[in-house]
C-alpha cells in the first residue's frame, strides 16, 4: 500500500510540475499581452522623448502591442528612473534611459532612491548623439575660443543651462580644462532652456543635437563646436571642442537604452531585444535621426550590460575631473 501511495503522490507532483511549466511557457510565447507602459524620464521634446518615441512606434508594430510613452521629467532623470525601479518586474513598464539616469546620477547625487547597479536589467541600446555648444546670437563671439577669453576677461558674467547630465556635464568639463568660471542655471528640461538661451536670459547651452541642432540652422543660436571626437556629418562646418580650442581629451557624448526593472522574465528582455535590433536597422528611423548626429547600434543585453559599467566609470571620472560634487 506504501508504494502505490509514494506512486500516486509522485504522480500528482510530477503532473503538478508539468503543468506550471507547460504554463510558464504558455506565458513567456503570449509575451507581450497587453500594452506596455514606457517611461521616458525627461520632458516632451527633449532627444531622449523624440527617440524613445520613434522606437516605441517601431517596438509596437514589431511586437504587436502598444508601447504607451509617459514622460516623468525631473533631477537630470532621477524621477521617472525611479519609478521604474520600483515598478513590477513582469516586462509591462520599461525606462527609456540615457547616460543622466543609468551611468552619471550615481556619481552626482549622494543617496539615489534606488541603487543604480543592481535596480534595472540591460534590455537593449538604441544609440548614441553628440552634443552642441550653442550661444545665444547676441553674445559677442564669433567662436569657442572667443567665448573663452570673454568668459576670462569677465569671470562669472557668463551663465549656461542645464536640464540633464550632459548638460551640465559638458560645460562644468569645458570650464575645468579651459579655467574659465560660468554660473549654472539649472531647468526642468531641456526646451524651456532652449527657450532661455533663444531670449537671452542664459548666455550658454550645449545640448543634444534633437534640441540644438534645428536653432542653429534656423540662426536662432549661435554653434560653436560639438563636443565628439571629429565632426559630424550632420554639421561639418562645425569644429569638435578639441579642434576649436587646441585640446586633446574633450568628448562628450549622450547614450540612449532600454531598461526594465530587475528580476524580469529573460524570455521577455529577449523578445524586447528583438524588436529593438529590428528597430534600429529601420530605414526611416535611421533617415531621421541621421540628420540629427545619431548612430544606431544594435547589441545584445550582455553587451548593454558592459557598456553601462565602462560609461559608469567613464562618466565618474568626467564629474570628478570637472569638479562637481555630489548634492
């Protein structure tokens, strides 16, 4: 009688095994089910909103369901990271993130509301913009190099904006290697900057190419310099911040990813990866941001996941160097 029971119990438990497997992968094949809500951690129209857009209507059409974006503004990104890091691991609330929120807010801020290494999985890289230094048109410079004597002459007149990381970043790093004094000006995002800059109530903005790029060609801004490497196809008559001013080791360069909450279902990042490499092979996609300095670049979560611990150490060193101290 004991062995036809250990039989009969071993035979509910294996059917009971059966079952909750042949239901995870019911599941993990019907993924996704229902809309996904997307966060995008800084304000409408801002380059992080105008790309995370254009890969949510791509996503969508891969995948079936609607990527539904909600923008969550505020502290260089801090606030929309956050809610997604407190939000159910189960694949249906995404962060639409850049370098602000998951590689340089550990080194600017002392106590985050959540811990930057461990809350989010890697999910997949969109792609990487330089940034513009632009003035407003009435300041009296013709070029980088003027704007740096004028700053020298007059220490503290000039002022720049900022609404993200790289914002700040890039001019706290021109002020340091060039030892020149500019006074922040701080803003929730980066159009209502834009707008400052245009009015003249801020002298200086380096911005993403999305928001800086069209004042420039419309001669609302003045452009000096883009701070990549080498110039960018999208305005060579630009000269980088190492040409402009006879440096070497200026580079500045904001990144744009996807991340879920930690824990996920794998089978979930996998199918989101999918849709973001097909995404970002997209003709008209690439024909619209190409315009604006952005390079696409596909990759699987693992290479992510590397990236963002080299732009984490990269983006410490830049804060340190620039003499920025954690608030």
């Amino acid at each position: 009688m004991k062995i036809q029971s250990d039989r009969f119990f071993l035979s509910k438990f294996l059917s009971g095994l059966l079952l909750i497997l042949t239901s995870s992968l019911s599941l993990a094949d019907s993924y996704p089910n229902k809309p996904i809500k997307v966060i995008v951690p800084f304000a409408a129209g801002s380059s992080t909103d105008q790309i995370g857009r254009a890969f949510a209507n791509k996503m969508s059409e891969i995948l079936g369901q609607p990527l539904v974006v909600e923008n969550r503004p505020g502290a260089n990104g801090m606030i929309g990271a956050d809610v997604v890091a407190k939000a159910p691991a189960d694949g249906y609330t995404l962060l639409f993130g850049s370098n602000s929120t998951n590689a340089a807010l550990k080194s600017l801020v002392k106590k985050l509301p959540y811990d930057q290494d461990t809350a989010f999985v890697s999910i997949g890289y969109f792609g990487s913009v330089p940034l513009i230094v632009g003035v407003n048109t009435n300041l009296p410079v013709k070029n980088l190099a003027g704007l740096i004597a004028l700053a020298k002459a007059d220490p503290g007149r000039i002022t720049f904006a900022y609404a993200s990381t790289s914002q700040r970043v890039s001019s706290e790093m021109l002020a340091s290697m060039t030892g020149i004094k500019i006074i922040p000006i701080s803003y929730k995002n980066g159009p209502t900057a834009m707008t400052d800059l245009i009015g003249g109530q801020v002298d200086l903005f380096t911005a993403d190419f999305g928001v800086m790029l069209p004042q420039v060609q419309a001669g609302k801004v003045h452009g000096l310099a883009v701070t990549s490497l080498k110039r960018s196809a999208a305005i060579p008559e630009l000269p980088t911040v190492n040409e402009a001013l006879g440096l070497k080791n200026y580079e500045l360069i904001a990144f744009f990813a996807a991340f879920g909450p930690a824990g996920m279902p794998k089978d979930a990042v996998i199918k989101l990866n999918r849709a973001i490499n097909e995404a970002a092979k997209s003709k008209d996609l690439n024909e619209r941001f190409s315009s604006l300095g952005f390079e696409t670049q596909a990759g699987s979560p693992e290479m992510l996941d590397k990236k963002i611990k080299l732009e984490t150490a990269k983006w410490a060193k830049a804060i340190k160097d620039a003499g920025i101290e954690p608030e």
